[in-house]
C-alpha cells in the first residue's frame, strides 16, 4: 500500500506517562485507520465506525487524563477539561460533515492540528504536576 501516514509518530511526542502515552498512540493509530478510509473516497460506513470509535476513546481518554490532573492538584485542570469538551463538540460535527460528504477531510486536518497543539501545549503542562503525584505515590 503506497498511503503515507497521515500522523507519524514517534518516542520523542511521548509524555512520560506511560498510560497517557499509550492512549495517544491508540488515537493515533485510530485517526490514520479513519484518514486511510477517507482518501479512499468511499467506505463512510467505515468512516463512521472509526469516527465512533474515536469519540468513544477520546471521551475514556480526557476522563483519564482530567482524572490524573485532579490527583495531582494541577491548577489549570479547569480550562484543560473545558479545551477537551470543545473539542469532542468538533469531533461531532466531523461526523455530521461525514453523512452530508461535506469536507470531512478539511476538518479531519484542522482537528489533527488542534489535536497535536494540545499535546505539545496544554498536556505538556500538566507532566510536571501528574510526575511529582507518580513518584510520591
Ligand atoms: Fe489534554
């Protein structure tokens, strides 16, 4: 298959925390299994399967994540969950443009990039706090 990836990613996007690490690469591995099927141009059944099964993961993920900032007294817990609910809302509205074939592709893109910003940004904040809680507790 001549498809390249459309998120490579590698140990240097890890966190060090391993359960958080591990559910990002799950993520990833999703998005470029639902970005296979939509440079395919058909299979939007598929689509929506994976774009299901994403929501579902992502939900799981920013509980567990929102959960580890709790335990760790990390100060900004509040906006990070509040940039997690805004972003399920745009996953959603993916699924919408999938059913109407209106530039799930486009949108796809903007929510990689969302996505990876936040990794980079507002995740990374937190590492400090949730490794100090790791290694005390
Ligand atoms: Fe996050």
């Amino acid at each position: 298959m001549n498809e390249s990836l459309f998120i490579i990613w590698g140990e240097e996007d890890a966190l060090g925390i391993p359960l958080i690490d591990e559910q990002h690469r799950g993520i990833v591995s999703m998005i470029n299994t639902l970005y296979y099927f939509m440079k395919r141009g058909d299979g939007e059944r598929e689509q929506l399967r994976m774009l299901e099964m994403l929501e579902h993961f992502f939900t799981i993920h920013f509980i567990v994540e929102e959960e580890l900032m709790e335990a760790a007294g990390y100060e900004e817990r509040k906006a990070h969950a509040e940039a997690h609910e805004r972003f399920l809302k745009e996953l959603r509205e993916l699924r919408a443009s999938i059913e109407r074939f209106n530039e799930p592709l486009e949108l796809l893109k903007s929510l990689k990039g969302w996505w990876l910003d936040h990794i980079k940004g507002e995740d990374l904040k937190y590492v400090p706090s949730v490794r100090k809680w790791m290694e005390e507790g």
